[in-house]
C-alpha cells in the first residue's frame, strides 16, 4: 500500500485520501464533541503512601473505593499527587514538540522503515489492506528494562531528549509501583498481586510519542482508531491545551478532560485478565484537530514477554469464575488476533470457558468481537455465532450490533479430536439460533473444514 503522508497533506491542506477515511462501524460516526466524561475521576495517588504528609487511612480508604469504582466502570482515571513536578511534565511535552517539529529527513534517521521492529519513528503499522489508517506519527521506544534499550532510535535532536526520557519513565515507574499496589488493595488482595508481574525488573515500559497534525477534514479521519491497549497499565500525558482522546463508557463516546497536571491511568487487556474481568481495559480513540496539532506520550506497562499472566487466584470463585487462561507473550496473542481482525480478549486464545452468566456479567461495556477497521457487523436480523474450542465448547452469539445476546457451554465427551468438538458445538449453536426464530445464521470459525461441514448440513437444518 502506498504510504502518503500525513504531514505534508495537512500542511496542503488536501482532503484525506480513501485509506484514511473512516467508514461508518458499530462505534457510530465520528463526533468531536460528544459530552465530557464525568465518571472519570481525578485520584490523588499521595493518598496511597503512607509516608506522605496528607495520608491518613480514611483518606486512603475513601480513594481505594474511587478506584475500584473507576476502574470497573471507566477503566480509566486522572492521577494527580503523582510526585511529578509540573515542570518536568512540561519538558516531555517539549522535547516531543520540537523532535516532531524537525525535518522529515531528520526524523526518518529514527525511522521504524529504516531499523526494523516495532520501535522507531513512523505512521500508522499497515497490517492489512482494508485497515483504516491513522492520521498520526509516532515515535516508539523501549525504556525498560534498561539493557533493553535500543539507543541508536532515541533522538538526538532535541539533545535532552533522552536524558528528559529516562527521568519521566523511572519517575513514572515509581508512580506505578504504589499504584500496582492501591489496586490490588483495593480488591483486597495482597499488595503484590499485579506488581509481581508488572514491577519486576524485567517487566516491559515502552514509550509512544504520539503526533496528531491538523486535518482539514477531522469529520473524516481518526488519529487512533478505536482499540484497547495490550498493556497492563498504561499512563498518558496528554497534550496541554487540545483535547482529542475519547473512551467508550456504556457504549457511548465521552470525551477525556485536561486536567493539564495530571497522568491518565488507562488499563490495558493484561489487567483486565489480571483482574478477571472485573477491571476493564477501555476501548479508546482520538479525534484529530481542524487547526491544531495535538501531541500525547503513552508509556506502557506490561510483564515480560516470558511471565505467565492470568487472573489473581482470589479472584476465581464460584460467583465469579475464572474468565480467561493462563497466558503468556500476550503482546504476541494481541498482535496476531489484530491481524486476523479478532480482539484477543474475545478470543480461545484468551478466554477461558465462556458461559452466560459470565458474559452477562461481563456485557456492562459491551467490547466487539472484531477489529472495528476490519469488522463489518452482519445485516439486521442476522447472527454470529463463534465457537471456542476451548476445555468443553462456548458457543456465543452476537447481534447486528456486535452486542452478546446469548450463549451456552457443552461438553462434548464423546468426541476427543478438537475439531470434532467445535464442529459439535457449531451444529448445536446453529440449531440453538434456528430455533430461536432467526431466519438466517452466519456462522463463523476459524477452521474453514468446519465452516464447509455445516454449510453442507444446510438443508438438514433448515428441515429442522
Ligand atoms: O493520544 C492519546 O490521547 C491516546 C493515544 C493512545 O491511545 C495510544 O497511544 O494507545
Ligand atoms: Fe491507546
């Protein structure tokens, strides 16, 4: 695919070109000013330290439960008491204003294009010729662990840059360690729940320097399209004076205050795993500018690639069974699901046993099923059907809209070959949906012999 950029035709002033428009999906139009979230509360992360002056335990307590509210609702919050110092904040915002500033030639020293990997200076990483393209740049680097760091990719130009960077990641990941620990108090679990995989020395932060240019038509594009982080937690330093990130509570767009000193707290898919479900990992975008350009510096935090994550053993009960499976290299499964347009955590390869009390539980911020650029939901009155051959089967069924509207478990004993299972479990859920009354079934599976074998048992069912 072509790659145009982005920079010259928002100086030009050019109508974006077909790969960056976006098509009408499940999420709705774009609207760049849908209300302000006011379920996105401001935390004051000094109240989790006891070491400091204002800490008391009521007061700790009274923002644990903001927390745990926030966090199950929103999956997100504004930290403020962070410890960071406003000018500190205000030199990340710089030293990524001028980096983007510099010539294209400059830039592309970095270029992601040009080392390989996923780290480096670019666009949008191009996976598919249907993907919508994001009207931005990016600048990724690894900062952690520190022998890790690939230091012929950080700029040069502004020549603190690197120095401004190490400073902001340790101080964050300080931040991190008490906030790794208010969460896991605030599901009264032990204080290293999370930190144990997310706080070890070598647990992963990787910064993305996000640059939004002004677009003449911002009705048309997107600066991120909508998705969910794969990280465990990530915490973004949004731009000071324009506003463009948006999350999606309860189904509808809210727009994300600036509150110019503080750190957004995003979850990302490995908390939400973490936490069985019971935090959420929020599906997010930004909106670009008619005239102004926006900058934002995301830091993600994750385990490393080689430690199993799964949900927190206290948080696996009978009133709230284990939802997803043991995993590791999620970044990996994220990665791969993206590209076959699935959302990983929707996925077998995630999910652990899928029934429906446990996806009712769960439907209170109903996720697609399907990359949204990829994903086009079946006409009304159609139905997916998509099976997981997980220990047993989960069959789930989703509407015109991508929303769950039902779903059963079965195990199928008789029959020991996996495909077998899921092509048991496919016919049953086609039967299931058929006998609820829809005229029609779209059925979906990864296993293109399945799918053959119940288009073939067509007829038979349709006798039914
Ligand atoms: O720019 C923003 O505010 C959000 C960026 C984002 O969602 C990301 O980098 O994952
Ligand atoms: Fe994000």
């Amino acid at each position: 695919m072509a790659m145009t950029n982005v920079q010259e035709m928002s100086m030009n002033g050019e109508q974006p070109p077909a790969e960056y428009i976006v098509k009408e999906s499940k999420f709705g139009s774009i609207d760049s000013s849908p209300p302000l979230a006011d379920e996105i509360p401001i935390i004051d992360i000094s109240l989790f330290s006891p070491l400091s002056p204002q800490y008391s335990e009521q007061a700790e307590n009274h923002e644990l439960q903001k927390l745990r509210s926030a966090l199950s609702s929103a999956g997100c919050f504004q930290a403020i008491g962070h410890g960071i110092s406003d000018s500190l904040l205000d030199k990340v915002r710089e030293a990524a204003k001028q980096f983007f500033a510099l010539p294209v030639e400059e830039k592309e020293k970095y270029s992601r294009a040009v080392h390989g990997g996923a780290e480096g200076y670019g666009n949008d990483v191009v996976v598919s010729e249907k993907q919508v393209l994001d009207w931005s740049y990016r600048l990724t680097l690894r900062v952690f662990p520190e022998n890790q760091r690939r230091l012929h990719l950080w700029p040069q130009n502004p020549n603190d840059f690197g120095e401004m960077l190490h400073e902001y990641a340790t101080k964050v990941k300080l931040m991190m360690g008490i906030v790794f620990k208010a969460m896991a108090k605030s599901l009264n679990l032990e204080d290293n729940s999370f930190a144990k995989q997310l706080f070890g020395d070598q647990s992963l932060m990787q910064a993305r320097f996000n640059f939004y240019p002004p677009c003449s038509r911002s009705d048309l594009v997107l600066g991120v399209k909508p998705h969910t982080d794969r990280s465990g937690v990530t915490c973004l330093l949004q731009d000071k004076d324009v506003e463009g990130l948006q999350v999606l509570i309860d189904g509808k767009w809210v727009r994300v205050p600036i509150v110019p000193h503080a750190i957004v707290l995003n979850l990302g898919d490995q908390m939400q795993i973490m936490s069985n479900g019971i935090y959420k990992s929020p599906m997010h975008r930004v909106v670009t500018n008619g005239e102004i350009m926006r900058l934002s510096v995301a830091l993600f935090n994750e385990p490393d690639p080689e430690t199993q994550i799964g949900p927190v053993e206290d948080l696996i009960d009978e009133t709230r069974p284990r939802l997803y499976k043991n995993v590791k290299n999620y970044g990996r499964i994220n990665y791969e699901c993206y590209q076959r347009g699935e959302i990983a955590l929707e996925t077998g390869l995630t999910s652990h046993h899928l029934n429906e009390f446990q996806k009712a539980k769960l439907a209170s911020q109903p996720k697609p099923l399907h990359n949204p650029a990829q994903w086009s939901p079946p006409s009304p009155r159609w139905i997916k059907i998509n099976v997981d051959d997980t220990e047993g089967v989960g069959v789930v069924f989703y509407d015109e809209a991508g929303s769950y509207t039902g779903g059963f478990n079965r195990k199928i004993s008789h029959a020991t070959n996996p495909k077998m299972i899921e092509l048991l479990a496919a016919r049953d859920g086609v039967c299931w949906e058929l006998n609820q009354h829809w005229q029609q079934v779209l059925l979906e599976s990864d296993a293109l012999q399945i799918v053959q074998a119940i288009g073939s048992l067509n007829e038979e069912i349709h006798g039914l």
